[in-house]
C-alpha cells in the first residue's frame, strides 16, 4: 500500500468543469480565481461518466485532459475520481438488471446516485472497463495526486442476485444449516430452516422477527462493497500502481462498517457536514460530535493522517435547513479537522452549478461568479492560512484515552427488541467523548481489535456483543496496569447474538467488575433516578441495570425506586489496574466530573483554564509538536496562557 505524505495540506475541492464545457469563458476565468482563493488541489470526474461516454463505446476523455493540463500548468495538482457513484442512462436503459431492488422486491427506476446493484457482474465490468482507461491515461500525469475511488459507498440491495450471494456468504461462514440454526436459535416461533436456500434478506414485508438475520445482513452488504471496491482498486493499479488509493466515508454512517474497508486503502478520507447553528444543541456539541467522527476516521487507519475530501464553505445542500457557516466558521472548522489529524480541507464544491439537485450547495464561487463575497474571502483567508502550515502535514495526534466504538454494536442494539426505545449507542459514545475533550484529552476511536496496550484509559460504552478473545483482552489489559470503564448494556450477547448465560457482563467480566447485572430497567422519558457521587446528585434517565456486588468497591449508588441503594457505580483493582462499571445512563455533568476525577487519578495529561465550547488538540511529528487551541463559543477565552479569538482558532507550534 501506498503511504502518502502530502507535501503541503491540500486545500481546494470538487470541481466540475464538464457541466461547463458550453461556457468556455467559465472555464478560464476558473484557474485565475483558484490561484486568488490558494486552491492547490482540485477533485475531477466524481460524477463525469455520462461525459466520457455519452453512448455506450463512445468515449473521449479530450475535455478532461485539457483541464488536468491547465491546472498542472497553473500549479494546481487534482484527484481523480472512479465514476462510478452514478451511471448514464443509457446504461440503465440497455441493462436494467444493473440497478437497485428495495427491500420490498421492487426493482428502481434510473435516478439519483449509488442506485446500482453492488452484485451486478454487468456493472462490476463495466466500472472496471472504464477505471483502466483513466488509469492508462492519466495514471502517470504529473498531477495526479490520488485516486479517489467511487464517491460516498451508501445503500443496499435486495435483488434475486443479491440475496443469492448473502446465502453463499452465510453457507461460507456456517458451513452446516444446523449450525446456523443453532446459533440463529430459530427455533423460536417456528423459524428453523432446513436448506440455505430458504433463507432471504431482511425484507419489510418478511422475516424481521430474527435480529441476527437483520446483523449478519449489515455484515454481507459491507463485505459486498468492499469486494466491489477492491475490484476497481485492482483495475486502477494494474497501470498505476504506485499512485495512493481512498475513498470518501460519511459520519457514522450506519448501513457499512468502514473498518472493514481499511486493509483496501493507503488512507482514508471522509464528508464532513455538520448541522453547525442549529437551534436543538449548543454549537460546542456540535463541534464535539464533528471532533468525534474526525478521530473515527483517523482511527481507521492508524498511524496515519486522514484526509478531508469534503465540508462546505457555507451551507450544506442535503439538511434541512441550509443554515449559513456564520464568519469565521468555515475556517474554525476547518482548523478543527487539522487538529485532528486530517492533511486536507477540500470542499464541495468549486462552483455552483447552475441546475440540478445541489444547485444551491455551498461553493467557494457563487452563481454571481465573483471573488469579492464573504466566503471567497474567508476561503481565501483559510489557505493562506494552511499555507503557512506547511511543516504540520504527516504529523499525527497521539493520545493516551481511547473509547471502544463497533458499527456492530450499533447493528445489534438497533435490530433489538426489548431494550427500550432510547438507545442512543451513537450519542453515548460521543457524550463520553465530550467529556475527555473537556479535559483536553482527544481520545481515539477504536474497534475491539485495536491493540490497548499504549492507553492508559479505555472507555467501552454500551459493549453489547462481546467475544471470548475480546473479553480476554480487555481482562488483561487491567491486569497490566490500564484503567476499563464500561457501562450498561456491556457483554449480553455473542457474535451471533445469543445471549451469554450465566449472568452479564458475560464473557467473564462480570468477574473483571465484581458485579453482576440481574436486571435491567428502561426508563419512559418522563422517569428519574438518581445517584449520589462525591458528595453530589446527578440525575438518571433510559437505562438502570440493578447490580448484585460480589466483590467491588461502590462508589455510587441509586437514590430512587425499589433498588434504592444498590450499586450504580463501581469498582475493583485486578493486577495493576483498575476496572469500573457504571450501571445507568447520567446527564453530560456526571460524565464532565467523573473523567476530571479518572484523568487526575489517572495521571492523564490535562490542559488546564478550557471551558465548554473550547477545545485542545496535539499533533507530533519527529520534530515538532503543534498545538491547536480552538473557541467555539461567541467570546474571547484564555486557555493555558493563550488568548483566542472568538469563534477562532490558534495554532501553536513548539520544537520537541
């Protein structure tokens, strides 16, 4: 694999010049404004097939390589996109098959993006074909900086070809149909069955009566897309091979496990679209909820930088509401994504189109087309900016917290019943975030197999699946000396989501915490309860589990209802370490105090005078350290001795 160090932090974005090939004068008033606005790096052809090849074997690739050429010339290097997120009509009209079915068997109609069947080995042919031919043409050129390989990989498909595969896969993994059936325990309302071939997807008009049958279909799809994705990979680097390959990832995105796409990939690079001004949280959760998915992404594969291939410089075509980034914003979040690690601020888009369904997306070139507005010049602002970082790309953040978070576990949670209709997996893992983040603590974002041995603490919200190995490790992680704080919900069931017996956390932890789970309260959303930690009340909603304590230390317990006075915090040293458990959903403030309390007894490094809305991140190369302090809030702060704007950013750097 190839492991890119950009030699400056790219800046620039999707541009789209075949939408203005009948506007020649657009076309080169464009290279002039990205020289003006300190673009160095430009995205092509994410959607551009129908360009390249209007009629099926008609293909001419004349428009692209004037431009690449131009913007070589012009000192602008650019990515190169796989076309493959959308297709020509044509091609739908000649092979219909190619396309989508719905999970009621409904087979779609040409539109929109990603709507092809991942299965398909038309299509699969079909993108291959076309990704040698960009990849003999342009895989040498001087400006090519990356391939980007298709465009935000989303959606499944129900299809007869579809479902066929899910089954080999399945015959592939279970080897026996008895032993699928006992671990599916589908015995249970008469579910058992006798060949592969009875069963199918998760379908809303069939079988979503077996969760694990909803779980092992998110496992099939995200293996699908990476098989079809490695399969344009290979034919990109049969003729380029040594330029690096990504793709670009969305938030938590919860229909793919992008862990699972990592060994494909030298890097990886996401969209980021916060909801930033939004009037249902204050605009710090917001940043730490971005800040999140950014050590998530950079989590992927680590040890690397990522890269931000997408944000927009004003408003964001796809929410709800396209709130305007108020001034300043688009380069504090973009100075965020820096901090955490990525080497990239790419936007979309260049230039606003003039029809279609993002014609009102944000851009850095508004439909006036002139480089006098707020957002030229703050875009412009950013790269001068960013410029002057040019030693910060191929550093790294390292940290010494992590949280546990699986898309599995998410799968699992949702596709449950009887749990309650709170869930929130992905708004507990960020909450514990935010509260290491208030302490100046980027944690990193990890999967079960990530090695723990260099954190001195691990966070495992809400660790519903738990394997024996997994179980295994995080027992001798303690006993080597770490810190393992898990929560309700921790270790019910297996991979195949049968429940562990003989109580939970199961899996052998209930002998790591010193307790034991004997029931489970879900709360309505008018319920309180409440627990008593140094000296103060916190309040409780969603989840209570009722613990039995074998042979922890309490450090909480509950104030309210019939397990009044039982354990909701605990305690117990194995080894060299220490493992807590914490038995109930708090409000934010408990979570903000508790890691106070863990960073100090902990000795984890803390950066001392940030209040809410502020946030610290560290990146280190062999020689330097560069330190980023950011305000999100409307007032001047002063954090460690620095003194930052309101809605700013600082960026320090300091010789090691």
């Amino acid at each position: 694999m190839k492991h890119m160090t950009a030699p400056c932090l790219l800046h620039g974005g999707d541009y789209n010049p075949e939408q203005w090939l009948a506007s020649p004068q657009i076309l080169e008033q464009d290279i002039e404004l990205m020289k003006q606005a300190n673009i160095n790096t430009v995205t092509l052809g994410v959607f551009s097939w129908s360009s390249y090849e209007p009629e099926e074997g008609h293909i001419s690739f004349d428009w692209l390589d004037q431009v690449t050429d131009r913007l070589w010339e012009a000192g602008i290097s650019f990515i190169l996109a796989t076309p493959t997120g959308a297709r020509p009509a044509w091609m739908d009209k000649k092979y219909p098959e190619i396309m989508r079915t719905d999970s009621y068997g409904v087979r779609n109609h040409h539109g929109l993006r990603h709507n092809h069947c991942m299965s398909s080995e038309i299509y699969r042919e079909k993108a291959a074909d076309m990704d040698r031919l960009l990849a003999r043409r342009y895989g040498s050129h001087p400006g090519l900086r990356m391939w980007h390989i298709s465009n935000e990989f989303s959606g499944e498909c129900f299809c007869p070809q579809c479902q066929e595969k899910f089954r080999t896969y399945l015959k592939e993994k279970y080897h026996t149909i008895e032993h699928l059936n006992a671990c599916w325990w589908t015995s249970f309302w008469s579910h058992t069955y006798h060949d592969f071939d009875e069963i199918e997807a998760p379908m809303r008009n069939g079988e979503t009566g077996l969760p694990i049958l909803s779980l092992e279909w998110r496992r099939f799809t995200t293996w699908n897309t990476v098989d079809f994705m490695k399969q344009e990979i290979r034919a990109i680097r049969e003729s380029s091979p040594d330029i690096p390959v990504t793709t670009n990832f969305m938030w938590l995105y919860p229909l793919l496990d992008y862990r699972e796409f990592a060994d494909a990939l030298d890097f990886v690079s996401w969209d980021a679209y916060p909801r930033w001004h939004n009037d249902y949280e204050p605009l710090e959760h917001t940043a730490a909820w971005t800040a999140f998915n950014h050590s998530l992404m950079r989590n992927i594969c680590p040890g690397k930088p990522f890269f931000l291939m997408e944000h927009t410089p004003s408003a964001a075509n796809g929410h709800l509401f396209s709130k305007l980034k108020r001034p300043g914003m688009g380069t504090l979040a973009t100075l965020q994504a820096i901090a955490c690690g990525s080497d990239s601020a790419l936007y979309f888009q260049w230039r606003k189109g003039r029809g279609g369904f993002e014609q009102y997306h944000g851009a850095v070139v508004d439909h006036d087309g002139r480089n006098d507005t707020r957002v030229f010049a703050e875009v412009s602002h950013t790269g001068q900016l960013l410029s002057s970082l040019d030693s910060v790309p191929g550093s790294t953040v390292t940290t010494k917290a992590a949280i546990l978070y699986e898309w599995e576990n998410a799968w699992a949670l949702d596709a449950s019943s009887g749990l309650g209709q709170n869930i929130k997996y992905n708004e507990t893992c960020v909450s514990w975030y935010q509260a290491l983040l208030r302490q100046g603590i980027d944690a990193d974002i990890i999967g079960r197999h990530r090695d723990l041995s260099g954190y001195q603490l691990v966070i495992a919200p809400m660790m519903y699946i738990c394997r024996p190995e997994q179980a295994k490790r995080l027992r001798e992680y303690v006993e080597q000396g770490g810190c393992l704080i898990a929560t309700y919900l921790s270790a019910y069931v297996d991979e195949t989501l049968l429940c562990h017996l003989g109580g939970f956390p199961g899996c052998g932890l209930s002998d790591l915490f010193g307790i034991r789970a004997s029931e489970l309260d879900t709360l309505y959303p008018s319920d309180r309860n409440r627990l008593i930690w140094n000296g103060r009340s916190y309040e409780i909603r969603d989840y209570c589990e009722i613990l039995k304590n074998e042979d922890a230390e309490i450090l909480a317990s509950y104030q309210d209802d019939f397990y009044q006075n039982t354990p909701a915090l605990t305690q117990k040293s194995l080894g060299a370490g220490t493992a807590i458990y914490l038995a109930c959903r708090t409000e934010q403030s408990f979570l903000d105090d508790f890691i106070s309390d863990i960073c100090r007894t902990q000795n984890l490094p803390c950066i001392p005078g940030l209040v809410p809305g502020t946030e610290y991140h560290l990146r280190s190369s062999e020689t330097q350290d560069f330190h980023f302090y950011l305000n999100f809030t409307d007032k001047e702060q002063t954090v460690d001795g620095h003194v930052i704007p309101a809605v700013s950013g600082l960026e320090v750097t300091t010789e090691k």
